[in-house]
C-alpha cells in the first residue's frame, strides 16, 4: 500500500498500529470476497445468456 494513502504509521502508538492493520485486513478480506461473487455471478449471467441465445436459434 502507498504509504501517502495512510500517512505516517510510525508516529502511533503500537496499539493503534495493530488496530490499523487489523482494519486494513478485514477490509482486504471483504473486498476480496465481493470479487469473487462478482466474477461468479458475471459468469452465470454469461452462462444463461449463452445457453438462451444457443436455444432461441434451435427454435
């Protein structure tokens, strides 16, 4: 992470260092999360996109 997006860590205490880190990964954790539904539902919406084009042509 860019260090001028949080500024000067060092000057805090060692708790509010932890608390800090511990924010940072539970908001990395979320936004991986939301990621992968995404993908997931893009690929299902690709799927049944696919599927009703390949039967609408059969008929």
């Amino acid at each position: 992470m860019d260090k001028s997006m949080i500024g000067d860590l060092d000057s805090l205490p060692e708790a509010d260092k932890l608390r800090m880190a511990a924010m940072i990964e539970q908001l990395q954790v979320r936004d991986r999360w939301f990621i992968q539904h995404v993908v997931s539902w893009d690929n299902t919406i690709m799927t049944c996109t696919s599927y009703a084009v390949v039967e609408g042509r059969k008929e």
